[in-house]
C-alpha cells in the first residue's frame, strides 16, 4: 500500500461514498418512472412527455460548465468547494417533492409545465452539488490504486443506492390506492434521503488556505474555462465520448424498465425483481473490478466490462419470442458489468484531470467536472428521449389514471428494441473511444512523482 493511499482514510472514503446515496437516486428514480408519470397517470403524451424531461436537462448540460468555472473560483477564494455543495444538498429534496405533487384533475398540458418547472430547479441543485462533487477526488489523492478505491466504494454505494430507489421506490408508490398520493410520499421519501447523502458527502471538501489566482470573470469566461479543458486534452474527450455513449444506453434502459415490466413480462412488480437482478451483481463485482485495474489497468478494465454489458444487453432481444423469468440472467449479467462501467471511468477522471495539471497548472477540477457532468447528464436524457421516441413511432397508448389500454404489437418490439439491441449498439460504438484514450499507469506515476517534486 503506498504513502498516498495510507493518507485516504477509511472516513474520507466513506464519507465520499455516501454522496453516492444522493447521486445514485437522483439519478435513478426520476429515469426510472418520472416519463411513466407522465405518460400513465397524467396523460401527456409519450413524445412530450420525453421533451419535458429532455429540457430539464438540457438545462443542466448548459449551466453544468459555468457551475464548474464558479466551483473553481469559490476554491481560489475560499480554499474549498463545500459552499455549493450544500446549497445543492439542501435545496435538491423541495424541488424533488414538488415534481412529483401535481394535483389531481389538471390537465395534460398544465401537468406537463408544472412538472418541467420543478424538475428544472430540482436538476439545478443537483448540478450545484454534483459539478464540485466530481471534481474532489482529483484533489483528494494523487495515487493511481488510491484513486480506484476511492471510486470503487462510490460505486458500491451507488449501486445499492440504485437498488433502494430502483426497487423501493416503485413499492412505495404501489402501497397508496391514489397514484398521485403514492408518487407523492415516495417524492418525499427518496428526496429526504437523497438530501441527506449529497450533505454527509459535502464535508468530504476539505477546506484549505485560498490561492486567491481565480480573477472575476465573464460568464463567457466561464464557459470557455471548461470547452478549452475538452479542446485541449485528448483523454478527457476520449474518456467523455465513450462515458456518454454508455449513458444514453444505460439513460435508454433505465427509462424503458417500468415498461418492459408492464408490457412485456406483464407484472408491473417486475421492475423490482429486474433491479434485484441488475444491483446485486453490480455490489459484488464492484471490488472485483478494482483487482481487475490494478492487474490490467483502468482502460483496459473498461473495456472487458463494456463488451460483457453489451452482450448481455443485446441477448435481451429474445423477450420478443419468450418473455419470462430467463431475462434476469443476463440483466445479472450486465449487472457485474455495470459496476466496471461506472467505476473504471469515474477513477480515470482524476487522472486525466491530474495529467492535465502537470501540462497546464492545477486549480481548474471544477471545470472537468461541469463538462463532464454535462456530458452524463446529456447521455442520460438523450437515452430517455431515445426511448419516448421509439414509443411514438411504434405507436405506444398512453392512459391516465386507472385507465386500462391494449399495446400494438408494434409497440412492444419498440420497448425490446429499446431495452436491448440499442443500448447494446451504443455501448459497442463507445469501444470505439476507449481504445483511443493514450494514458496507462507509468504516466500517471510519472505526473504525481512531478508533482510531489514540486512541492
């Protein structure tokens, strides 16, 4: 075990990993039933129902640079990031509850403002505290191995996360007669919860002496901060090409559980079992893809796992012939996958962003951090677009209510489709950057030897 590792104590750890508690179900139950909300018990239409979401993060994804820029510059003045993470820890939890407290009888097209309103302020304070969230690990160690531990308990915790949300979240829902009632209390479950974590995680920034070299700057400024990090470092684009590839497949998923659930196994419960089926691998091999990196590196980890996740995506395709209880083999699969998916890159970020100091100078992890969190946040509304789309083509009925409808066939082949063959295309197609990404161990030892010599 190295010097730099010992430092990372098991509080820092965990402290960090718990804000996956946070990030986990934010980014979990909004994808996994907010389109379904809309679509079976408000009534907006599937194709609008995708754009109210896909606007709310499109949003993210413009704020998500600048936040990074003024990350950056609170950890020049005030030596660190915590402010703005619990700003985002505190105010996440109120705008969780009011997306999901429409009231009974408004019509379609109110229903739909008042959910892309409040999910608009919700997905804001989740970049506030997500953008400085990402960029500490950078800052926290300079080793290689430490780095991959550090994200490899995040991705524990997240993973068991997604499985308390993914699964607990529908039950909740499901124990009130009054749909409105039931996604109500679970707002107001998740978003205590969700708040919690994010503001446990917050006092992980430690707080240091201000460098004071982060001048006032424009808004333009900001943002040309964080596109000049992506236009000059040919990992990071790498890195980040093939990260939101993998979010719209995961994005496109997600959002298409509940309704393979419903229209194909028939069960809307089964959305439970196949989070059962996709988490609990994931929690057990996340540790196991940490010995992976360290015996064959990062990238190469990367890869091995993205080709297993997309093999076990595209065998899904056979629910359009025999739907049954076979498919949570390879959602198990792809489980065990995942956890590499999502470890392996978030432990490469800091490398990049430490490769990158060495070159240009340090102080700018916050900028990394908004496009990057930019770029997942685009992959994974896209991957929810992506779906809406394939309804509305393929004809999907939408319900209000207690309403009951009949699928076309067409329809059914639409959510398969969706829920295999195209999350696994996309994942494939992201090989294609990761094979390119150029920095091994030997650089990133190289960088931190350099480092430890200039201080």
């Amino acid at each position: 075990m190295t010097a730099p590792e010992r430092s990372l104590s098991r509080g820092v750890v965990t402290r960090y990993a718990i804000g996956s508690i946070g990030t986990g179900g934010f980014a979990t139950l909004p994808g996994l039933v907010l389109v379904y909300y809309l679509t079976d018990t408000l009534g907006v239409a599937a194709l609008v129902a995708g754009l109210v979401v896909t606007a709310a993060k499109v949003w993210d994804v413009v704020i998500d640079p600048w936040i990074g820029e003024r990350s950056d510059r609170a950890l020049a003045r005030t030596g660190t990031r915590r402010t703005w993470m619990i700003v985002g820890a505190v105010a996440l939890p109120v705008g969780f509850v009011l997306t999901f407290a429409v009231p009974a009888g408004l019509d379609p097209a109110a229903s739909g403002t008042w959910v892309f309103v409040a999910f608009l302020a919700t997905a804001t304070a989740f970049s506030v505290f997500q953008v400085p969230y990402i960029a500490l690990p950078a800052e926290l160690t300079s080793d290689y191995d430490a780095r991959t531990r550090l994200l490899t308990w995040r991705v524990v915790v997240l993973t068991v996360a997604i499985l308390l949300f993914g699964a607990g979240g529908p039950e909740v829902r499901a124990a009130f007669a009054d749909e409105h009632v039931g996604y109500l209390v679970m707002a107001v479950v998740a978003g205590v919860v969700i708040g919690a974590g994010m503001l446990v995680a917050s006092f992980t920034a430690a707080r240091g002496a201000p460098s004071g070299r982060h001048e006032p700057r424009s808004l333009r400024a900001g943002y040309a901060e964080g596109f000049g990090a992506l236009r000059r470092s040919r990992p990071f684009r790498d890195l980040l090409a093939a990260f939101v590839l993998q979010g719209l497949a995961t994005g496109v998923m997600l959002a298409g559980a509940q309704f393979v659930a419903t229209w194909v196994l028939h069960d809307e419960s089964a959305v439970t079992f196949l989070f059962i089926a996709l988490i609990a691998p994931a929690v057990l091999c996340a540790p196991v893809w940490q010995q992976v990196a360290r015996r064959v590196g990062k990238e190469r980890g990367f890869a091995i796992a993205s080709i297993l996740f997309a093999v076990a995506a595209a065998s899904l395709v056979g629910m359009l012939w025999a739907p049954g209880a076979w498919v949570y083999a390879p959602v198990a699969l792809a489980g065990a996958a995942y956890a590499g998916m999502q470890s392996l890159p978030m432990a490469m970020l800091p490398d990049v962003i430490s490769h990158d100091a060495r070159q240009h100078g340090e102080g700018r992890a916050g900028s990394f951090g908004g496009i990057w969190t930019a770029g997942e946040t685009a992959g994974m509304a896209l991957g929810a677009t992506l779906l809406t789309i394939a309804l509305a083509v393929t004809g999907y009925v939408e319900s209000a209510g207690s309403t009951v409808v009949e699928q076309p066939a067409a329809a059914v082949v639409g959510i398969v489709v969706s829920f295999s063959l195209l999350p696994a295309a996309l994942v494939l197609l992201s090989l294609v950057p990761i094979g390119r990404y150029p920095l091994r161990r030997h650089d990133i030892q190289a960088d931190a030897a350099l480092r430890a010599v200039a201080l």
